[in-house]
C-alpha cells in the first residue's frame, strides 16, 4: 500500500505555463501562477494541483482539479466538473457546510489539455489512505474524545446536507433520483470498467442486492458521493473543508452513511489483515446511525444492504484502479479476477452472511 499510484501524464512545468496565461487571460496581463506541485497524495480518479495565484496585488494559494488525459486510463467514464463546480458551492451556500470557496470553472480544454475547476486551498490535516491513517498518525494517536469529536462532525456533514432542500433545477445534473437508479448507474459503471472482463464476485453482489431489495427505501437527498473522513481536511479535529464531489447523487441517506461506515472497516481490516490492531471503536455502525438520528429524526434502515452495496461499490473502483496499475505496468494481472478486489474477503463475508439468513 505504500507505493503511489500513477495518476498523470501531464507533464508539471508545461502547465504551470499554460496556467499562467489562462489566468492572465481571465484577470489581466500582471497575473502569475507560481509553486505549481502535485500532491504528496494525489487523488485516484481526477488531477489535483497545487499553485499560488496572484493578481490585483494579492495572492491566493489555490487547487485545481483537472479531469484526467484519456491516456491516464481514467477511473470514471466522464467527469462533469461543471456539475462538482456548483455543488461546493452550493453545499457551502444552502447547506453551511465547508466546502472550498470555489474560483473558477473552465469548461475550455485548450487551456490545460483538459477542463478544470479551481478553488482555495484550505490547510489542515487528512486522514491518509496511504498508509491508512487506521495503521498510525495523527488520528491513530489522538484521545478517544477528539477521535469521537472527529467521527461525530463528519457524521453531522451528512446530516447537514441530507437536512437542506434543493430545488429540482439545482439536483437535475445529477441524473435521475433513486436507488433504483443509482445501482443501475453503477451496473454501467461496472460494465464500463471493466468491459469483456468478468468479476464474478462483484456480479454475485449485484445479484445479491437485488434479492434482498429494500421494501421502503429512504427519501431521496442529495448524497455527496465519497462520503469519507479521507475527503475532509480537519483542524483541531472539526471539518474545515469537504472535497471530491465527483461521486455525487440523489438517493436515499443511507447511501452516505453506509459508505462513510464501510470505508472505515475497508481500512481497518487491512490493517487488522496486517497484523496490527488499527482502530476498532472508531465509526462504529451503531455510533454513526445514533449520531446521524439525533441529527435529523431519521434512522438509517436496511443497513446490512447497504453495507454490501458501499462494499460493492468500492470494489468496482478498486478493480478498476488496479487494472490502471496492470496498464501501467505497476502489477500483473492475477490469475483470478476475484483478486482485483482487494477487499475480496469483506465481500465473502457480507455475501455469506445473506446466504446463511436463507
């Protein structure tokens, strides 16, 4: 897990370049861009970049998020980042949630190759996924208060955000409403991915689901997406910004909550796996609906479906993420396609527990 993952082709003095003059075009002939970097950790499915702007006399210390070169091999299909563009800002303005004050959108990809949005940077920490912040670091080592401080204002985003009504027009980006229609979307997703190449147990899974459909799923809301603590920059253990909105839809709450849920047990049974106790009190289900009902008066429902669903859903990225690698040349393709889920045992498990309650 340690070894970083390509994630550009894109080539870090030539942008800063063209960066410049798409500034200079948007604010004045004195503007530049400088201290153009890469994340340390960059994300897997778009391209961020770090650069100070300045122009009028001052400087801000921005990102951008650039869809990635078709030559990356991408994760997703498509990257509407128009659409991630107007949801910060709309989480921000309707929702008092702290997304990034969002600067620009260029739909254009002549500037940069690519279309891209930029936002202010905002400083403080992340829980790593690389190494997993589940085997050390500055939450691993925090008091069981701040942790638990952490874990309820990340649950409180979701209900902060499930709370808020949008207008049909502001959700109508997102594609149609509903469970229905989100695991559909990610039945294309999957065959998209992956194409000719079968994954039998992500397809047991989706058989699964729908022998197990929910009788009353939740009312729609508008789900972030990637709802997890590792796309929330803290400060003193409290949000200070929510990122990665590329995942976003409209569906029942639990869709959030199972995910913010699962992607904790994702790591901490690596780590677990690995020999080390990582961090077991931490999002607990239990704790995460409790919290998530005093919020809003809603109970999740139906959690054991959705669990498989989030585990599902991350295992379909996860292959794809590690088919980029084969691409690459960063790992062989493995005997057993089941073995592109790296969380192969979970879902074993989740799917064994449904055939034991039949």
């Amino acid at each position: 897990m340690a070894e970083q993952l390509r994630t550009s082709t894109r080539d870090l003095a030539e942008l800063r370049e063209r960066a410049t003059a798409w500034l200079r075009a948007k604010v004045g002939a004195s503007a530049s861009v400088s201290e153009m970097s890469r994340p340390a950790e960059n994300g897997l499915s778009s391209e961020t970049l770090f650069f100070s702007a300045t122009w009028d006399g001052r400087s801000t210390r921005c990102v951008a998020r650039l869809a990635p070169a078709q030559e990356a091999v991408p994760v997703f299909p498509s990257y509407d980042l128009r659409t991630q563009f107007e949801l910060m800002r709309l989480a921000r303005e309707k929702a008092g949630i702290p997304a990034p004050r969002a600067l620009w959108f260029e739909p254009d990809p002549a500037p940069l190759g690519t279309p891209f949005l930029v936002m202010e940077r905002v400083d403080g920490e992340v829980p790593p996924d690389v190494m997993p912040y589940t085997f050390g670091g500055w939450l691993y080592d925090a008091s069981p208060a701040d942790r638990r401080r952490l874990q309820d204002a990340s649950v409180g985003i979701l209900a902060a955000l499930h709370r808020t009504a949008f207008t049909p027009a502001e959700l109508a980006p997102l594609g149609p409403a509903g469970l229905r229609a989100h695991v559909a979307a990610q039945r294309a997703y999957y065959e998209w991915a992956h194409g000719t190449y079968r994954i039998p147990l992500l397809e047991r899974a989706f058989d699964c689901l729908e022998a197990h459909w929910p009788k009353e799923p939740g009312p729609d809301v508008l789900s972030w997406g990637d709802a997890r603590i590792g796309n929330i920059i803290y400060r003193d253990f409290m949000p200070a910004a929510v990122l990665d909105w590329e995942m976003a839809a409209v569906g029942p709450p639990e869709l959030d909550v199972s995910w913010m849920i699962f992607l904790h047990r994702f790591f901490q049974d690596l780590t677990v796996g690995g020999g080390l106790p990582g961090m077991p009190g931490f999002m607990r289900s239990a704790d995460v609906c409790r919290t998530y009902r005093e919020l809003t008066g809603y109970e999740p429902r139906d959690l054991d479906f959705y669990e498989l669903y989030a585990a599902l859903r991350h295992g379909v990225v996860m292959a794809r993420v590690w088919r980029r690698r084969i691409h690459f040349g960063e790992q062989a393709m493995p005997d057993d396609p089941d073995d592109l889920v790296l969380h192969r045992a979970t879902i074993e498990r989740l799917l064994a527990s449904y055939e034991v309650a039949s």
